[in-house]
C-alpha cells in the first residue's frame, strides 16, 4: 500500500478467536510487551484494569485514614490526633475517597468494559485514555506528596474560604490542593471527551442509542455532567490559588471580594459530580442485575430516562448544600423543591429493580447480593436525602452526622456496593477465573452488617446534635457510646473489604476456569473469551436488540433479533475498528486506531512538571513544563498517514 | 472471651445509660416557636423516610424469595430466561404514590419555611454575634448607647419573648447553632446573617460552632441561659455596671498584672484595661465557662486556663502567660471580684 487508501469495502467474515484470521488481528493489536509495552499501551483493557486496581490503592489508604479518626472518635475527649493531623486526615479521606476512588473505579470499569459492551476494538481516542490515566496516577501522587511531609490539605474537601486563604492558611497545604484539582480535572475532561465520542461513533452496527447498557448511559450521562461541572471547580480552585499566590482578591473580604462565590462554584461542580460518582455505578446494578434474576431489566426506557433526569435536575439544586448560609426564603424555597424533585427519577429506578427481582428467578450469586441490598441502601441514602432536601428540616440537620451518615450511605451503598458486586460479576472475564462464591457469601455478610453497624448510627448522632468534621467532643451529650458502635462496626465493614481483597488475590491464582459467559449473561462482553484477546472481537458483531445473547431464549417479538456475533466486519488491515452513525449505529467509516506509543506518558509528566514548578513556585520548572507540553503535544497532533479514515 | 464479654455488658450499659441520658444537643424535641413546626415536620419527615425503607424492604425480601431461582448455577435450569413479561405497572404505582407523598411533604416544607421565617411579634432585644476563631463575642443593643454592653460566649435571654440575633465573623466562616431553640445560620464574614430564637422555658441550652472554622472547631462552645423576664432584667443591669475597683492591696497588685499581660487583648469595662482582641473580660465571674464553654469556670480551671492555653485549647489565639507565683494570685484575687 503505497498510496493513502481512501475507500474500501471491508471484508465480512465468520471468525472465532480459534480461526486463522484471529492471528493476524493478534498481530495488529499486540504491543511490544515488558516495560516498554507497559509504559506505551494504549488498550482500554490494560488502562482499565490499572484505573480500577489503582483506585483500589487510594480505596485502600483513604480506608486507612478513616480508620485512624475513628479511632479518635471512639470516646469523648480522644487525644490520639492533635487537632491539626485530624484536619489534614479528615480533608485528605474525603478528596481521597471522592476524587481518587469513586469516579477513577467507575473509570476503570467503563474503560475495560465499554468497547466490550459497544462491540468495537478500543475506545475512541486509545491515546487519550492513556493520557487520561497518567495524568490521574500523577495527580493523585501529587496530592499525596504533601500528606507524606505533613502539610496535606486541611480545610476539607469542600475547601471553604476564607479558611483556605493564605491570611487563615499560610503553608503550602492548600496550594497543592488547589493545584492538585486542577491537574486532576485534566484527566476527568479528557476522560470524559474520550467516553462521549466512544459511545456516539464506535458501537457495533445496528446498536442504536436504545440498545446500550444502562452502565452506558451512566457513564455517557456522568461524562457530559462532569464536561460541564469540572471548569467551575477548576475556575475555582485557579482563582483561589491566584487569590494566595499572585495577590488577586476573588474571595478576600477585606478587599470586597465574596466567601458565597466559592461555595457557589464549589457547588455547582460538587453536586453534578456526587451524580456522576452514582450513575454509573447504578449502571453496574441495572445490568447485572437481569442476568441474576434471568429476565430482561423492567422499563429499560424510563431507567435510561431517570439517569440523565437525574442528571440534568442535579445541576439546579447546588445551593441544597448552602441553605444555612442566609440566602434569601424565595431562592431556598426553589432549591430545596428542586432538590425533591430528584426523588422521582430515582423512584423510576427504584421500582425497575424492585420489579425486575419480583418478576424473575434470583440466582442467589455474591454478585446478586451485593445488587439487591445496594437497592435498600440506595433507599436509606435517598430517604435521608429526602429529608435534608427540606429546608426548616436542612438548618438543623446540616452541618451534623445525620449528613455524614447520608453520604456515606450514597457513596458506599451506591457505589462501593455496585463496585464489589462488579467485581465480582465481571471478575471472570477480566481474569479468565471464577471467584470463590464462598469466601465472597461471608465478605458481602461482613461488609453488608459492618457497614450498616458502623453507618446507621450515625444518623443517630447527627439527630442528637453532633457536628461533623470535630476532632473532638465532651463526654456528657449523649455521643460516647453511639460512636463506639460506630467504630466498630466501621472496622467490621473493613473486615469485609480485606476479605473481598483476599478473594480476589486467592482466586486470582487458584479460580476455576470461567469460559466464555459463565453467567448466562445477555451483553457483548460475554461473547468473547475470557479473558478477551487484544484486539476483543475476531469480527465486529452485528447487533439487532438489547440482550444479543438471550436472543432464542425469549419468545417476545421486539426483542428476537438476529444478530450475529461470529459474522461480521472482519477489518484486520492494521489497528481498526468501525465508526457508526450516532443514533442507529451504522456503519459510516472505517476507524484507523494508533498504535501503542510513549507520548501520552511524556505529555502527562510534562503537566506534571509544569504543576510541580508552579507549587514550588519554581519558574524554570514552569517553563520547561510548557515547552515540554507542547513538544508532547505536536508529537501527538502530528499527521499520521496510516490513521487517515477511510471510507467504505 | 471474659474480655469480649466485659466490652459487651458495658456496652449495652452505656448504651442504655446514654439513650436515657441528656442530649443537650439533640433537637428531637424543641423549646421554641422557631423549633416547633421544624420539629414536627421533621418528624413527619423521618416517619415517612423510615416507612419508605420498611416496605422497600419488604418488597425486596419477598421478590427476592418469592420464586428462588435454581440454587446453583450449574444447573440446566439456571440458564433459562423469562420474556419480558410486564413489570412496568410496579414503576406506574410505586412512582405515582411515591410524587404524591413528595408534593404533601414539598408543600408542608413550603408553609414551614415561611412560618419559621420571622417570629410572630417583635423581637425583645437584638443580640449581634461576631464569631472569630474560635469564640463568641456579644453585644447587646438597645436605643439607647448608654445600655448597650458586651459579653462572651454566654448569651442570656428573657424567656417567652423572640429574640434577635445578628451574626458576622471577623476571620473564617462560623455557623451559629442552638439546637434546642432552632436552625443553624451561617456567620460568615463581610455580611450579616438575621436570624431569630426563643425559649418557652427557662434553662440552659447549648449551641455549638457547625461549619470548620480551623483547629479548635470541636471546641467552640456556647450556651444560650433562659431567664424570666424579670431575672433577665437584673442580669442585664448587672451587666451594664462597671467592674469594681479593686479593694484590697493583693486586688490592685492583680489589675497590674492585668494591665501589664492582658490588657492589650482584654476589656474590662471602669479599668484601664480596653484590648478588643479576646473576650471582654468586665464580669468574668458571672459567667459558667472558660474557653467557649471548654472548661467550667472554677478559679482552678481560671489559672490553669491563664498561664498554659495551649495545652488547654492547642492552636487558640491566647498565648501562655510567664507569672511568678505571687503575680498569678494577685491577677486571681483580682480577676475574682469581677463579678
């Protein structure tokens, strides 16, 4: 080939991984291994696989720190923590668990699993998504450098000023935060480009938009949200760190500048993004969920609407986290309906669960529980949701456990809980190996008692008057005992996690082989081996309904389709895949994917150089980090002939 | 195991010892009319957020057994796969009930929040808070300059009657928070948040700081003292009288001690004594608490919270005082007569 191909009609073909062509593709698709193969990859299962173990870490140490405060709290007057370390302890386990965990595992999950899903070869821009990795592992690094010295942030993860301005705050804690969050929305912007273009130009043909997992729409929802929430928290944090180094005054008061700003550009970022930590992870349960009760999900259309209702009505309810700060009765009468009104998506996606268990045969899999008590727990966290959505109801309960008690509810009933039970449900294909049913019945046991010990009661302690975020307290209020309980059970919950983990590791090494689709499952990702090949699909599938390996099992009409999963677009001239029109996914263009490449490591340390120069406040640091990026970038940006499009 | 067992039986002893105990900072139940319809409404709020819980759960525990599916998955059966057969009438119902519960409980928490807004009378008195890190100063205004006065951390209040209070902050962002007598309002710098407070019945009700506010958050005690009207009048008189002069020569050697070590912090009102960076300090002694309500006001307490603040409340803006012995007793005699 020596000229740029411009047309070609692509070859259709019925392959297997077992079939001769499966070794060309094998060919295209692999990288150069060892090291270099594992600093310059660019397959979505790779980055995927890294997105979800390096979030287990973060997981991992965020659960530490947790551990130590509860420890301090056990009894009234613990002199464990000094004020200080409790600060730094409190802020970093929120940033860690919310920044770090929640949305990069959700990542992980979608990056591993939408091409599988879509029935394409890799996601859209493979470099980006590398890029999109790098510049979170350093982001996080960059973060945890400063707890390692003692100067982690201290004002919480909600950084309220002026508490976090220089005069309140002079060490470098809050700056590497700032910096920090604005490193970090790099890597959820480009993540989330990634997974917009992803969904709307690589699904297999005949995948129309009312077709796809739930766990799509999820992540397709969280994307756009988070494309439009993370400028507002990175102007944020850019002018607060203008405010304490180069001396401007957006929220210095004694030059009329407004505290109410941050919190406003905190919180329209701060809401939409607690939405897209949960959606996905929704997702996970509204499809595993089917395969678990042997039917397909109760009013698939009405739960792919409540996602993005969900989503669209989060980013006008911000101020919910406000009503104490003195707005005015008119505006707190808005956001607090508002914010009821969330109720009625999540009602929708209630109901759909609670009637697709009813009306199918649960297979009492560790996956299914973790899915079906995620529903309660969904509900406890809603309900409490509910309740501080009101606003006479919100002044008392803002500001005490009752809102700790909430969110640790939403984000460890809706996402650590889909997250297990994922794991546990896709283990086979990521691993090729079965996870011990066993161990996993006692770690959801554990988790599921520990966690509702450790977490309920909290509640209790908001109702009895306990403010959040105090490193201390006076015996004599009522709190002592209710806070043992809670430590307690807190570490119980632990337990639960470590056991999960040591399943994970044993089965690694010992699991039974899984096979294809060890689940009976209904989606794409099952229809290849397990683990997948490099390249995921010996031909791209055809897709002619929503479940295309339960097409033969049901006798209803809409859903009979007649794909075909083993005949297809063969497309093995080089990296490729094949891109579909936007609503009904057919076939437009044939997608020349890049191969695997160091440059999207170099342009994430080159950021990283810049931000760390920036910090220290170093200029030549600075300046090398820009030119550097650049650099990067042109070596990215430069044409390609072997990755023109061609038509077909 | 004798251990585990211990750990147990104390446990559910202070358990049931706590559940029967004060929570001076529970407001399950209130002491005002700014409280009372909150109150219920939370209430009504909890009951229905609970009864949502119950029946999901039910429903959840009968569909999950209702009809088991094969127990393992080996099982030919296990792979079988129903039709779509319906469902959609459980998202109709349960939706349905679910908005209409939601419109009651919206619109209650409309009519609520306008209730709870302004009291229903004029307010007796107005009481500006100005929080900083990590107390409470208080003025008391009235129309006339003359019986305007300051205080700290303990507000008193006349029972029965509405009671004004204007908040601001001169560092970091504060919430004032009596949870006996009603809602937070936030104190935050560079503007003045308006909020409203009454007791039905005399007492002590204690309040907390609620938004971090820097290292001593935990510790930013205040208590708001209920008093009938005519109690809360003496009260007031009292405190609108200069301190007393110092009788004795131990007294006046203490106002030297004070002049030369706290004065430049410290008001106390008919001394030389004006700082206007801690507490005014002119009737120490009626007051109950040290500290924002970190230690009870005990000459032991008062002189350890003097020579070493920073082992009592690490991080708090009063630095540790170097006295000799005989300088802290006479700063002690003195301080004592400021009643």
């Amino acid at each position: 080939m020596t000229r740029t191909e411009t047309h070609r009609a692509p070859v259709i073909a019925q392959a297997t991984d077992a079939s001769p062509s499966s070794d060309t593709l094998r060919k295209n698709w692999e990288g150069p291994g060892g090291w270099r193969g594992w600093l310059s990859t660019v397959d979505h299962k790779e980055i995927g696989k890294r997105y979800l173990l390096t979030a287990f870490v973060f997981l991992l140490i965020g659960g530490l720190e947790a551990a130590v405060m509860r420890a301090q709290l056990a009894t009234p007057d613990g002199h464990l923590l000094s004020a200080e370390q409790y600060a730094q302890l409190f802020t970093m386990h929120g940033v860690t668990m919310i920044f770090l965990y929640a949305l990069p595992v959700l990542s992980g999950f979608s990056n591993y699993l939408w091409p599988l899903l879509l029935g394409s070869r890799d996601m859209a821009f493979p470099r980006l998504n590398a890029f999109s990795y790098w510049v979170f592992l350093f982001a996080g690094i960059f973060l945890y450098a400063s707890f390692v010295m003692g100067k982690a942030p201290d004002d919480g993860w909600f950084n309220y000023v002026p508490y976090a301005s220089r005069e309140f705050n002079p060490g470098p804690n809050i700056d590497v935060y700032a910096l920090g969050m604005v490193l970090l929305g790099v890597s959820t912007t480009v993540g989330s480009i990634n997974f917009i273009v992803t969904l709307f130009r690589t699904r297999a043909p005949g995948m129309s938009i009312n077709r796809v997992p739930i766990l799509v729409w999820g992540t397709l929802t969280a994307s756009v949200g988070n494309l439009f929430a993370v400028p507002a928290v990175s102007l944020a944090f850019l002018m607060l760190w203008m405010d304490r180094q180069l001396g401007t005054h957006f929220f210095d008061v004694s030059a009329g500048g407004q505290p109410l700003l941050w919190q406003h550009l905190f919180w329209m970022f701060g809401h939409p993004w607690v939405y897209a930590i949960v959606l996905p992870a929704m997702g996970i349960v509204s499809d595993g969920l089917p395969t678990f009760c042997r039917r397909p999900l109760v009013g698939y259309t009405a739960v792919a609407l409540a996602t993005v209702t969900t989503m669209v009505l989060g980013f006008g309810v911000w101020a919910h986290h406000m009503f104490a700060t003195g707005l005015p009765v008119m505006s707190l009468s808005y956001f607090s309906a508002s914010s009821m009104v969330i109720v009625i998506p999540s009602a929708v996606a209630v109901f759909a669960w609670i009637a697709t268990i009813w009306t199918g045969r649960p297979v009492f899999t560790t996956a299914f529980l973790y899915f079906s008590s995620f529903v309660l727990l969904f509900v406890i966290g809603g309900v409490s949701g509910f309740m501080t959505a009101s606003v006479p109801v919100d002044l008392e309960l803002t500001h005490t456990y009752f809102v700790v008690a909430h969110l640790h509810y939403v984000l460890i009933g809706i996402n650590v809980f889909p997250v297990v039970g994922g794991i546990y449900y896709w283990f086979p294909k990521i691993t090729g190996r079965m996870m011990s049913e066993r161990l996993g019945k006692w770690s959801f046991w554990i988790m599921f008692i520990g966690f509702n010990v450790g977490f309920f009661p909290m509640h209790i302690l908001g109702l009895a008057g306990m403010p959040r975020r105090v490193y201390t307290y006076p015996s004599g209020l009522g709190w002592g005992s209710w806070n043992m309980v809670a430590t307690l059970g807190s570490y119980l919950f632990a337990i639960g996690i470590a056991m999960f983990l040591v399943n994970v590791w044993i089965s690694l090494k010992r699991g039974k082989a899984a096979g294809r689709n060890p689940w009976g499952a209904p989606s794409l990702e099952w229809s290849t081996s397990s683990p997948p090949p490099v390249y995921n699909f010996a031909v791209i599938p055809n897709v002619a309904s929503r479940y295309p390996l339960w097409e033969g099992y049901m006798d209803d009409d809409e859903d009979t389709g007649g794909s075909t999963i083993h005949e297809g677009l063969l497309l093995d001239h080089g990296r490729e895949t094949i891109g579909t029109t936007m609503l009904d996914a057919e076939p437009a263009v044939i997608l020349k994917m890049p191969g695997d490449t160091y440059t999207p490591l170099l342009l994430a340390l080159a950021l990283t150089l810049l931000f760390v120069g920036l910090l220290a406040q170093a200029w030549w640091a600075v300046g090398a980090g820009v030119l550097l990026t650049l650099l990067a970038t042109i070596t990215w940006l430069w044409p390609q002939r072997k990755l023109s499009q061609i038509e077909r | 195991m004798k251990a585990g067992r211990t750990l147990l039986v104390g446990l559910a002893l202070t358990l049931s010892h706590d559940a029967w105990a004060a929570t001076p900072m529970s407001y399950l139940r209130t002491f005002g009319p700014a409280g009372y319809p909150v109150t219920r409404l939370g209430w009504g709020l909890g009951i229905i957020s609970v009864s949502v819980v119950v029946i999901v759960g039910l429903l959840l525990l009968g569909g999950i057994f209702r009809r088991r599916g094969p127990r393992r998955l080996s099982d030919p059966n296990a792979l079988a796969v129903r039709r779509d057969a319906g469902g959609m009438a459980w998202i109709y119902i349960g939706v349905g009930i679910s908005s209409l519960v939601l419109i009651g409980a919206m619109i209650w928490t409309l009519v609520v929040t306008a209730v709870v807004a302004h009291p229903s009378s004029r307010p007796a008195l107005t009481v500006q808070v100005s929080a900083s890190q990590w107390w409470w100063a208080l003025r008391y205004d009235t129309e006339q300059p003359s019986r305007t006065f300051t205080s700290a951390n303990e507000i008193h209040i006349p029972v029965g009657q509405p009671v004004r209070f204007e908040v601001t902050s001169t560092d970091v962002i504060h919430s004032f928070w009596v949870p006996k007598l009603g809602g937070k309002i936030d104190v935050i710098p560079g503007q003045t948040n308006v909020t409203w407070l009454q007791a039905d019945q005399p007492g002590v009700y204690r309040g907390q700081c609620a938004v971090f506010c820097g290292t001593e958050h935990a510790r930013m005690a205040l208590q708001v003292i209920a008093q009938s009207p005519a109690d809360f009048r003496a009260w007031q008189e009292s405190q609108l009288a200069d301190a007393p002069r110092p009788a004795t020569p131990e007294q006046q050697h203490g106002t030297r001690v004070f002049q030369s070590h706290c004065a430049a912090c410290h008001t106390i009102r008919g001394s030389n004594a004006g700082g206007l960076v801690g507490p005014d300090l002119s009737h120490l002694m009626s007051r109950r608490t040290l500290a924002a309500g970190v230690l009870s006001n005990t000459p032991g307490n008062l002189a350890g919270w003097i020579v070493h603040p920073q082992s009592v409340k690490p991080g708090s803006r009063m630095p540790d005082q170097t006295l000799s012995g005989p300088q802290l007793a006479a700063l002690m005699a003195y301080l004592q007569t400021l009643h």
